[in-house]
C-alpha cells in the first residue's frame, strides 16, 4: 500500500506485564507487542487499549483494579504527550493524525466492578472509556463468558442500558451466545465485538457464528479480526492467508463496512507475522493485493473510524 493507516480495536498492552522489575511504562517498552516506539514511522495509528480485569476478583478489587490502571494510562499519557493523544471522539482521533500523533483510546475488558454499582458507568464516561465488555472468560454478576452457558443476569442486562446512557460502546467478543442473544433482544445503539474471529472458519466458541454476523452486520455493529492462532485456524501456527480467509467470508455475509481489525496484542501469543504492531502495514498489503485497495483501507482503519463517528 502506498501509505498505511490503522485502527486497532482491542489491545492488552495496558495490563501486559504485572513483573514489578519490568518497565512500568507498557505503552513505550519495546518488550509490548504494541508499543509507540514499535510503530513505524510514518503511520498513523489508533489503538484502543484495554483495562482487562481478571476474572476473580471481588467487585470491589476490580473496581480498585480498573482505577489503578486508569491513572497508569494517565500518567502514560502526560509523559508520552510529544507522539501520543488520548482521544474520545472520531474528531479527536484525526487531530491527533493531524498532529502526528498516535490516538490512544481507553477500554475495560471485563467491567465486572458494575456488579458492585452501575452509577460506576458515569465515572467511565468521566474518564473517557469508549468500549466496555461485561465479562471476561468465567462469571460474574453482569453473565458469563464463553467458558460458561449462562446468559446475562437482569443486572447484566440493565448495564447495557446504563452503559449506552453513558454513551459506551458495548463489546460482545467474550460473551457466550447465551449471553450474546441477551445484548441482541437488550440493545438499543450499535455496540461492536472488537477481537472475534468467524466460527464457520475456525470453530473455537470464542468467535462468532453467521448467524451472529448476519445480526451485527444488520445494526451496523463492528467485528474486529483476532490475530491470536487458534482463533484464526484449529491447528498450527497461522499466517495472513488465514486472517484473509476470516476477513472474506465475513465481507461475503455483507461485511464490508461492518469488518476491522482487534490484534489482541499483549493478550495473547500472537503468530511471528502478527506479534508486533509493525508488522501490520505487511498484512495491509496483502490485504490490498487479495482483497482491493478499498476494501484493505475499510479494514484497516475506516470502517472504525466511521463507526465512532456515526454512533
């Protein structure tokens, strides 16, 4: 591709290391998949990054756990102003590309504190927290992840509404299909699923069915593509060639304006060709030589940026 641009739904970079010994600065240390120093010069980058709260905890501590990483982003930020801007809005993130900056956009994985009080929403919104999921792999009070069969439990459901109140995007990727049919008949705005992969490709429970994908491509949601191995194939080590698969088959259910990419960087062990944020302009052009220079531009970056704008 002749210049790259990239918004990357989901990353783990925030949370990565919790080795007191390591570099407290995540979002600058060469050792993160996604790091500021790792992106190419050149390219203008949006990385949301996540808060993943583990699952476990009591609500309590992660509500303690998520403000702790909170001002960690905070701090981050003021220290990395010269090449990083946090941003809130589809505005703020062309500002910051404007200024040369990487746009860094705040997230909670597993916003299970809500249990504890879904007044906690509001502080999100103070803090500029754009996308929340309810839960993680297991159960909290909000539902269940995929390693559990429960949907959404009547709190879970009115979080969605106190979270859309707030003007947060809802993300679906580690809910169960219980629990996914539960936001479907709940929702009332547009929400995204910002790192799952197809089920009809690769069968893990982690990624989405057609008929989920029909559903989400239908309320103009968004589906950012998993780089994590065995969501992308059942054996082995994968390649560009299998993200492809995923990408075509989901822009042949009516994808085309509903499909991004969520890395999962510093969430999971990423194959060689994806495990580090520079080699992302790679797959757009494989993206671009398979697929189309318009279709590699929706994916890598527009379809997002347009999703924040709309909603």
């Amino acid at each position: 591709m002749p210049s790259c641009t990239v918004f990357d739904l989901h990353c783990d970079t925030l949370t990565a290391f919790m080795d007191p010994t390591r570099c407290p600065d995540t979002l600058i240390d060469p050792a993160s998949a996604f790091a500021l120093s790792r992106i190419p010069r050149g390219v203008r980058w949006c990385q949301c990054c996540a808060v993943f709260i583990p699952d476990g905890l009591t609500e309590e501590e992660a509500w303690g756990y998520y403000r702790f990483h909170r001002d960690r982003f905070f701090r981050q930020m003021e220290l990395f102003s010269a090449c990083a801007l946090p941003c809130r809005t589809a505005e703020d993130v062309e500002r910051a590309w404007a200024e040369g900056k990487t746009a860094l956009i705040l997230t909670v994985e597993n916003a299970s504190f809500l249990g504890g009080g879904l007044s906690r929403a509001e502080e999100l919104r103070r803090d500029g927290v754009r996308i929340a999921s309810l839960t993680w792999n297991g159960p909290n009070a909000l539902g269940s992840g995929h390693e559990t069969e429960e949907g959404l439990s009547p709190l879970g459901r009115d979080a969605i509404g106190a979270l859309e109140d707030c003007g947060i995007f809802l993300d679906v990727s580690h809910l169960n299909d219980g629990g996914l049919r539960d936001v479907l008949d709940v929702a009332r705005r547009p929400f995204l699923a910002t790192h799952s992969n197809a089920r009809a490709i690769c069968p893990h429970p982690r990624n989405l069915t057609d008929e989920h994908l029909r559903e989400l491509i239908a309320r103009g949601c968004l589906v950012g593509l998993n780089y994590y191995s065995p969501f992308l194939r059942s054996e082995g080590e994968a390649s560009f060639d299998d993200l492809l698969r995923h990408a075509r088959h989901i822009l042949d259910l009516g994808g085309e304006y509903s499909l991004g990419l969520g890395s999962d960087f510093d969430g999971a062990d990423l194959p060689p060709c994806l495990d580090g944020c520079e080699k992302v302009p790679q797959l757009g052009a494989v993206l671009a030589n398979q697929l189309g220079y318009g279709a590699a531009e929706r994916i890598l970056w527009r379809n997002a940026l347009d999703f924040f704008a709309k909603n």
